[in-house]
C-alpha cells in the first residue's frame, strides 16, 4: 500500500546568512525527508544573504528530481526580499531565461487578481 502524500511547513526565522547555513540546511533536508510537499514560511527572517537564496533554489531542484515540492507560503518580503532584489530575481520575466521569476509569481498573481477585481 502507498503511502498518503504528506505536507509540512517550514518555519524559517532571524537571520539566515552564511553563518548559519549549515543549519538553515538541515531544517530543509529534514523537512524534504519526512514531507512530500514543504512549505517555506520566510515571513519572519531578519537578515537573509546569497547562501539562503541559494538553498531554497538546491532545495528546490532536490525536491523535484525526488517527485517532491519546496514552494513559498507567501510573496517574498522584507530582508529577503531586499536580497533577492539585489541580486537580480525579482525580474520577470528573468533576463537570462526568458521565464516568469520564481520569487514573485504569486504576487504577480495576486496584483492581477486585485487589478481585475473592479
């Protein structure tokens, strides 16, 4: 019998930069170990540089290759945001790739879906 698919969230807090990426790494790899679907919750970090972004993204393409899904509960906003923006992924569509960006698609969403609302 097949296991039920399971979901979790992932509560990501404070700062999140290369001082403590090896932890930031082992809540992803636990959460993507023990849930099909993993929710990241980055609502509350305070501090956030390249390493983070950096791991959501190998989370990312770890989670799919296992049939999985790593995905944001919430438009990206605050510190991360500013780090995301300073390094070039908030534009959509992506410059090198041609593709809507995977930092913003929902609140591009929810901007459409507010803008459409007359």
């Amino acid at each position: 019998m097949q296991e039920a698919p399971t979901s979790g969230t992932l509560d990501l807090n404070g700062p999140r930069t290369i001082r403590n990426a090896d932890q930031t790494r082992s809540l992803l790899l636990e959460a993507l170990r023990t849930h099909s679907a993993v929710r990241l919750d980055c609502s509350a970090v305070t501090e956030a540089d390249l390493s983070l972004v950096q791991l959501l993204i190998s989370g990312r393409i770890s989670a799919e290759l296992s049939g999985k899904t790593l995905t944001l509960i919430h438009p990206p906003d605050g510190a991360f945001l500013q780090t995301l923006s300073k390094a070039g992924f908030t534009a959509s569509p992506d410059p090198l790739t041609g593709l809507e960006s995977y930092w913003i698609k929902k609140e591009a969403e929810d901007v459409q879906n507010h803008s459409c609302r007359g």
